[in-house]
C-alpha cells in the first residue's frame, strides 16, 4: 500500500516567522489532503489539493503530483497555529492513508 | 446545521465488554469512514462503507464490527476480541471515493 512520510516530524517557530512542511508519498495519488489537529482532537480540513496550487489566508499549499509530494507553507505563524498537521492520500479509492504528523509549536 | 456528529465524546468500557461508537453525518454523502488514533500516531483506517448496506475492512479491522443500515449513519461496535481498544476514534465522510474527507469530532475511548 501507499506509504506517506511527513516532515519535520517537530518544528518549533517563533510568532511571526515561516515555515514550510513536507510530505511525501510512495505512490501516486489522485486525493490528497492537508489538516491541522486542534488540541481537542477534531481534523480541520485545510486543503483538498491532488495536484496545483492553492492559498487561503496565511496558509498555501502545493502538490506536485508526478514527483509525489506536497508542501504546506505557513506564513508569519502565530501561536494559534500550534498543534499537529496531518496529510493523507488515497489512490482509486477514498481509503486515506495518514502520515505521521508534524507536532508545530509557536512560541509568542 | 450540517455536519458528522460523533458520541459519546468520553466512553469508558471494563475490559470484556462491548461498545458500540455512533457516527451520524447530514451531508448526504455515500461514503464514510473509522479512524483510529493512537497517541503521537497518525490515523489508520478501521472500515469503511461506500454505500448503504455495504463496508469493508481496512487495516485494523480485527476485534471492530460495523453496520451501514442507513446512508446517514454508520455505528462501530469495539468488541471484546480487541485486545487493546484504548484509542481516539474517529469518523470521517466523503461524498465519493476522492473526494474531500470530512471528519467528526471523535470519541475517546479508555479501558478500565
């Protein structure tokens, strides 16, 4: 099966500066999500992003689907952006499969 | 309001009985999933339902049980046989298989 490798698997910031996150996959994919797990638990979906380009807000994300990886930029980071960022992948079906997360914390 | 709900929040279950997870969702999607977490992990799929009366295992469905009766609903029952239940739990919907993923807000479930 489809293998997903995030990295960093930690990252400290201080407020304000960038940063970017990795995940690569073993296969190719034609669904690929990012999300951010608050301290409660609940997956907030961030992107749906198979392949290109997309932005929203402070956050942008980029796949580049025939070298099977994806890139999560977080600009001028606050401290509301801590917690753990997951991405997943599923190839022909709707089975995501998980990486490993990147635990964020910034620090004010 | 539409959304996936997910109760209870906290279960607690003496070692040898059975639980059982609800997972509604009002989005009219056909798919839907469970998840589980352990701690510091990534997620790992439990079953999965494309379609009402209908579901297959994932990666982990040893000691799990589900049922599809209806499209808005998909309960996973946590038996006896599952050697080591204490997760967070997690459901998740889609409208199809790939698309965007929806996820509830999960069930922690702890063996006492």
């Amino acid at each position: 099966g489809i293998q997903v490798e995030q990295s960093p698997p930690d990252l400290i910031l201080q407020e304000g500066a960038n940063s970017t996150l990795r995940c690569n996959f073993s296969d190719s994919v034609n669904n690929l999500q990012w999300f951010h797990q608050n301290p409660w638990g609940q997956l907030i979906n961030l992107f749906y992003i198979p392949s290109g380009t997309k932005q929203n807000g402070r956050l942008s994300a980029t796949t580049v689907a025939t070298e099977r990886y994806s890139l999560l930029y977080i600009s001028s980071s606050q401290t509301t952006d801590s917690g753990v960022y997951f991405c997943a992948g599923a190839r022909g079906t709707g089975k995501l499969i998980f990486g490993q997360g990147t635990t964020l914390q910034v620090k004010p | 309001d539409g959304g996936i709900t997910q109760s209870p929040k906290y279960l607690f279950r003496k070692e040898g009985q059975n639980v059982t997870l609800s997972c509604e969702q009002n989005l009219n999607h056909d798919a839907m999933y469970w998840y589980r977490q352990d701690p510091g992990q990534g997620l790992r799929l439990i079953y999965y339902s494309q379609i009402v009366n209908d579901f297959q295992k994932g990666d982990i469905a040893e000691g799990y049980s589900v049922s599809r009766e209806k499209k808005e609903s998909f309960p996973l029952t946590v038996t006896s046989a599952q050697k080591n239940p204490t997760a967070f739990y997690l459901c998740a919907s889609s409208t199809q298989r790939n698309t965007e993923a929806f996820f509830g807000q999960g069930t922690r479930l702890t063996v006492v």
